[in-house]
C-alpha cells in the first residue's frame, strides 16, 4: 500500500524506523533478524517502517532485503534508498528491482557521506543528487530511464523524501526542497526536530507547497545521547532542556521518560503536519506509550 | 597550478633498489612554487639520496623560472642535450613534479624507468606563497555559470548539484569542522550578489562521459578539440 493512498484520505500518517542488522539474514525461515523483530513490534502502531540504508555510511545487511523480509512479515515497508553507493545504473536497477519484489514506498536520498562511517576509504559515489534521484525516478514511473530509453512494465511507488527544517540559512533547504516536489517527491520526512519554534517557523514557509510532510521524531534515550548528537551528528541540534529532562529521572526510567517527552513534543505540534515518522532506534517497545502521550490514535493495522 | 607534496624519503629510497643509479628531475613551474620540486629541492634531493648510499648520475629542473616540467621538447632538449651522458648513465629518474611531469620524462628519455617523487595532491589556486587551495575538479563540464564560480563538484563533499545536504552546522560541512559547507559559500555569494534566482533552475544529471580519462586537447591559434569518450567537441576561438 502506499502511504500516499492515506495522505489521500487525509490519515495522520505514522512511521517507524529499522536499521538492517550487519550481517546476512539465516538461512532458517523461522529465524527473523532483529530489524525484522523490531518491526513486527512496531507494526500494531505504525502504518509503515522505514528500512535504512547503510545508515550512516556503515555497512550493513541491505536495505531491499529487509524491506522485503519486512513485506513477507505483512509490515508496509519504506525502502530507503542514497545515492551514496550506486551509480545511475545501479539506483535505477535497485528502484525497478524494489518495484518487482513488491515496494510500493521509497524514501530517495543522498545519504550520509563515506567519512561519517566504517569504510573511510571506501570511493564515494555521489554520481545524482537527490533531487535527480526524485527526477530519474519519476522517468522510470513515466516509462523512460534516465538516458530516455523506454522500459517495459514502469514501476508505480510512492515516491519520498527529506527536509532538514534545523538547516541553517533554512532558504536553502526550502529551494532544494521545491525542486524535490518538482521532481516528483509525493511525501516529506523532515531530519530529528526537537524545538517548536524552529519547526513552526519552517511549515510556515513550506505550507504552500501542499505536500505532505511527517515530523521526523529521534527518541532522545539518555542525556548523553543529547550530548554526543550536539557533538557528532551534523543538522540535529538537542536542546538543554531536552537533556537536562530526560537527565532528571534515574536510569530506569529513561525509557518511560523518553516516551512521554517524544508524544509531549508531537502533541505540541502535530497540527502542523500529516504525520510523524519515529525512529526509535532500537526502543521500538516504547512507540506505543509515545503515541499514547501524543493523543494520536495508533495505525491499527491487522496482520 | 598542479599541487604536488614530496613522498616522505623513506618510501622514496625504499622502491630505489640497491646499485641502481638515479637521475633526479624537478620542475621549475609548479613544484617549484610547491617547495617539492625547484632547483633547490632538486639538488637537496641529489645530497638526499647520495646521503642515503644512492648512487646520482645528475640532477636538473629545467629552467627558466616558470618553465614548466610537463613541456615535452624542452624536457627533452635539456635532459637529452645538456645532460647526455648522466642521463645515459642513469637506471631510473626520479622526479620531483606531478604525475604530468613523471609522464613526460618517460616521453623525453624515449621510455625510461621512472621513480615519482611527490604525490599530485589536486589542481589549485595559489592563494599566497605559502597556502594553495582546490576550486577546480578538472571534471570537463564546468557548471559553475549558475553558482557564481564556486563549484559544487570541488567544494561540496558529496558533488551536490541542486543545494546542499541536510549535515551542514554552523556553516561548515558534516565531513569535516575545519570546512564551510560549499553550499552555503555558494547561497551566500550569490545573496550578495543579488543573483539568488541563479539557484533555483533544476540541474540536471552531470555529463560523466567528459570526465571520463585519459582525455586529449588537440590546440591551435583558431579553434581546440576536447576529446573524451563522450565524444570530440571542436570549438572555433575565432567566431
């Protein structure tokens, strides 16, 4: 199902979030790797998990596979897919391929640099942007690649992407923004958002392009998270009081409190947009308990 | 200018192999203003070596000042000419210039055994005497009309060709603190300029084809032809 069908009917659209494990999936059916165990957690709660892609430039299991084994499960997954590590030729293939084995959503994306990751040494491929990675993927769902030859069967998928509403001067985000939806981007996930006014701030400038957009929401888990995104992650920032709060409570009830400052914060500013998109990053357990302190109702799927 | 840095001495001496007699070349253009390969680093190279047990038939950078290394008549005339018999006696060269250079000396000396010397870092601007910096990719398609000169291909990490990702912080990129994010060099020049609608056209897939090496240039006073696998492109200065 594409996710576009429930922005259509105006659903408040939610999504979760799995990385692929760093290794290969067991050869036994009945052995399911934890991305894969994560997402059935999440899946009575969210209408779709994302599945990255080599997240943060290291290497891992790859993404179309885990969307598939995610599909097989009966959980709607969002193929992420960067232009990282694949030339042209191979991010079309990827795309026709993903179609074939069944994806109907696909987030389209740069991707993390080579440096930020386990294979410094590794030649970044970079060969499209984003924006022509949205472009050549429109092609291949109008019946052309992006050399203009014609293919047979075109893929129909919903077709996604990134904003990062932190970026600073924002004009820039905004420009490149509108040239994603003039490429043909159908959906918004924004970067980890963490201040209101920032985030109101942005909508302002972006509701009249009419497009749908989910509030990219990083589960803070512990103060020193807060701390090492400050320092490490580029484009997140974590407000003090932020880490001071969830710093407030003992260890143990990091998780309880994670939950309720993610739904306080959503609650605060899903008015503002169609959808959120939670990454949990591994505490898919406490999606629930967001969800509930968000006052959103959960995607209720059935399996 | 090609940015050129020396190999440390010891992997230079260490693919020297023991008895082999060397002839050391430098490069009176760009390795000279590098401090890699000038007349002075040639000959401190020769003492380096000889230091070192080598065995150095000669040494030159074939000058004037400002001559460059990679202009095959004059290498040739100079090592062939002027330094006849220590460039017979010579094994192998060992240059002291980019990888243009090291090919040039195979070319002057009719297929001779070469040793380079530096690593060719990138092409750059020489900024001071002391301080040279990368704008230019040598990718064959410059694109830098809609960015008001900057390239994106050598100033963003990731070649970026409609607008930055979405890493920058505080204006640098999320590579490396120590470098501005080449978007927003490029956003703020043109918001200066008062040409920001430069920006928003949609740029297309870059044409690798021209990028694709090795790659010729046939010149004369009227008109150049740029040849790559992308095809031979003629192109008349006169019209």
């Amino acid at each position: 199902m594409k996710l576009t069908t429930l922005f259509d009917k105006g659903e408040f659209v939610i999504t979760g979030e799995v990385g692929p494990i760093k290794g290969a999936i067991h050869r036994d059916k009945s052995i399911e790797p934890t991305c894969a165990i994560e997402a059935l957690q999440l899946h009575q709660h969210v209408h779709a998990v994302n599945v990255t892609d080599n997240q943060s430039a290291v290497m891992r299991l790859g993404s179309l596979a885990a969307s598939v084994r995610l599909k097989t499960n009966g959980i709607e997954p969002v193929y992420q897919l960067t232009c990282r590590d694949r030339n042209r030729l191979a991010l079309q293939s990827d795309l026709l391929t993903a179609y074939s084995l069944g994806i109907d959503n696909v987030l389209l994306l740069t991707g993390d640099h080579i440096q930020l990751g386990d294979h410094k040494e590794a030649k970044p491929v970079f060969d499209l942007d984003s924006v022509q990675l949205i472009d050549m993927a429109k092609g291949l769902k109008r019946g052309y690649d992006i050399s203009g030859s014609r293919i047979e069967n075109y893929l129909d998928m919903a077709f996604g992407a990134v904003v990062n509403p932190n970026s600073d001067p924002i004009e820039l985000q905004i420009m490149k923004m509108r040239k994603k939806i003039d490429a043909g981007a159908q959906f918004f996930q924004t970067q980890a958002v963490y201040d209101v006014k920032i985030f109101e701030k942005f909508i302002k400038k972006v509701e009249r392009f009419n497009c749908p957009i989910q509030v990219g929401i990083v589960v803070l888990k512990t103060p020193q998270m807060g701390r090492f995104m400050n320092k490490n992650i580029s484009g997140i920032h974590v407000p003090d009081e932020w880490i001071d709060e969830i710093g407030s409570v003992g260890k143990e009830d990091y998780k309880k409190k994670a939950a309720e400052m993610a739904g306080r914060f959503i609650k605060k500013i899903k008015s503002m947009v169609q959808g959120v998109h939670i990454m949990p990053l591994g505490w898919t357990d406490i999606v629930p308990d967001i969800l509930e302190h968000a006052q959103i109702k959960p995607a209720n799927n059935k399996r | 200018m090609h940015a050129t840095i020396q190999k440390p001495i010891g992997e230079i001496v260490k693919h020297i192999k023991s008895g082999e007699k060397v002839f050391v070349v430098g490069c009176n253009n760009c390795a000279w203003k590098c401090y890699s390969g000038g007349d002075d680093e040639t000959k401190m190279m020769a003492k380096r070596l000889t230091d070192r047990g080598i065995e150095v038939t000669g040494y030159t950078a074939p000058g004037p000042k400002g001559m460059s290394l990679c202009k095959l008549d004059h290498t040739r005339k100079v090592l062939m000419e002027e330094h006849t018999d220590e460039v017979k006696k010579a094994d192998s060269f060992l240059i002291l210039g980019c990888g243009q250079g090291v090919h040039t000396v195979i070319d002057a000396t009719d297929g001779g055994m070469v040793h380079p010397g530096c690593d060719t870092v990138f092409g750059g601007e020489t900024v001071s005497d002391t301080h040279i910096e990368e704008y230019c990719s040598l990718c064959g398609d410059c694109i830098i009309e809609f960015t008001g000169g900057l390239c994106p291909i050598t100033l963003c990490a990731k070649q970026l060709l409609n607008g930055p990702c979405g890493g920058a912080e505080n204006g640098h990129c999320e590579v490396d603190e120590e470098r501005p994010c080449g978007w927003i060099l490029i956003y703020e020049r043109l918001k200066k300029l008062g040409r920001l609608e430069l920006l928003d056209p949609y740029q297309p897939a870059k044409k690798n084809s021209k990028w694709s090496r090795p790659r010729t240039l046939e010149v004369s006073p009227t008109e150049a032809t740029f040849c790559s696998i992308g095809g031979k492109v003629t192109v008349s200065n006169q019209d």
